[in-house]
C-alpha cells in the first residue's frame, strides 16, 4: 500500500537524525529532575504536551536559575517562532489536508522532521501519499523523545552526577546535521555564519537571550542579502 510504504520511508529517513537526538532527549529527562527541580511527572508532561527539545532545554535552565515565569514564556515563545516559518513552508504542500491531518502534524513538527519532510515534498513525483511521509517521520521522533526523556529521568535519578556528563552536546551535533544540508544558497550561508559568530559574541548575555538574538541576527542578514540579490537581479535585466 502506497501509504504504507510512505510511512516507513518517512521513519528511516529520519533515523539518521533520531540517533543524534537520543542522548539530546536523555539529556532532558536528566535536567529535568536534577538541575530544574522538576518532578518526574512534571518532567514527563513537558515532553509529551511540549515536545519542543530546545524549549524545553531552555526552560528547564531558566527554571534552574529560578527565572520568573514571564521570562521563561517570552523566551520560549520566541525559541519557537521558527516553527511558523517552517508551517509557512509547508503549508503549499498540505493545505488540502483535512484538520485531523493538520493538528496533529503541526503539534509533531519539529526541526529534525521538517528538515526531511522538506526534502521529501520538494522530490518531482506524483505521490499523493507524501503528509503519510510527514506522519511517519513525526511518529518516530515524538516516540523517541518520550523514550530519551524516561530513560533520562530513570538515569538522573539513579545516578550521581549524571548532568555532568555534557550530554547536552548532543543538541550542538544534531542542529548542526540539520543545519549543513540546508545550507543551499548564498542567503543561507550568511544567515548561518552571521548567526554562528553572533550566537559567539552574545554568549555571555543572561539566560540564554544570547542565543535568541542571534538567530533574529542571522534571518536579518539571510533577507537582506536574499532582498539584495533579487535587487540587483532586476536591475540587470532591465539593462539588458
């Protein structure tokens, strides 16, 4: 059945990706009921109504630094704001979708899955299958997630000195593998490196703001150079 096959297609692409996250999600459930004080319940419940890892990272230090909640929210809003842009752009592919397709693929949407389903609907063929893709590979990562996030509460738990371990590296890994295969233009290149150098410079501005104004830093940069070449490409031809 084509569908099927989809759905599996959509879980073994994303594979690559949910072995980078594995101890991203474990590093969760750790931090979760060590450094912020949460409950395994309340650990749990972030990633099962959440399921946003860097929210949720950046909650739970911001929870750990006994930040207000009004700044917890406003940052982790802003964190997630780029799940709009990735909605923006898939949203030609599945707009003739019914809303129990919609609500729960939008909910499931995350960095790893929008960078393969992306690639997935920009493949020429004609497949009517494709959101089965999209529901396949959001499965397995929001399994995985719950999985790590157990594992992570079990081992923080049980073990000392298991937040130490810099588990958190992994989000680095994995945004980075992200990151590189979608580097496919000149705008996308600057917006990475300028948000790469800003994200450097701005380190040391207090819960993690740093790495919030960077990324707004780096889109800037990607729409003014994209803005500039869409400029000068007009300019050229109507001198020619």
């Amino acid at each position: 059945m084509p569908h099927r096959s989809e759905f599996i297609n959509g879980v073994k692409d994303t594979l690559p990706l949910i072995i980078g996250a594995i101890p991203f999600g474990i590093a969760f459930g750790v931090l979760g009921v060590t450094e912020a004080g949460l409950s395994p319940a309340a650990t749990i419940g972030m990633s099962l109504f959440v399921f946003a890892g860097s929210a949720q990272f950046i909650a739970a230090g911001l929870l750990a630094q006994n930040a207000g909640i009004a700044l917890i929210v406003l940052t982790t809003w802003i964190v997630n704001v780029r799940h709009v842009l990735y909605g923006a752009s898939l949203g030609v592919y599945v707009r003739q979708l019914s809303q129990r397709w919609l609500l729960p693929l939008a909910f499931w949407l995350t960095d790893e899955t929008y960078a393969v389903v992306i690639r997935r609907y920009a493949r020429a063929d004609d497949i009517a299958h494709k959101h089965w893709y999209f529901l396949g590979s959001a499965v397995a990562m929001y399994t995985n997630w719950q999985l790590c996030t157990m594992i992570g509460i079990i081992a923080g738990s049980q073990l000392e000195g298991v937040a130490e371990w810099g588990l958190d590296f992994a989000m680095v890994v994995t945004f980075i593998g992200i990151v590189v295969p979608l580097v496919i233009n000149r705008p996308l290149l600057v917006c990475a490196i300028v948000a790469g150098f800003s994200a450097l410079l701005l380190d040391g501005i207090p819960h993690r703001l740093g790495l919030v104004i960077a990324a707004i830093i780096g889109m800037l940069a990607g729409y003014f150079v994209e803005t500039y070449m869409i400029d000068t490409s007009k300019r050229v031809e109507k001198t020619t």
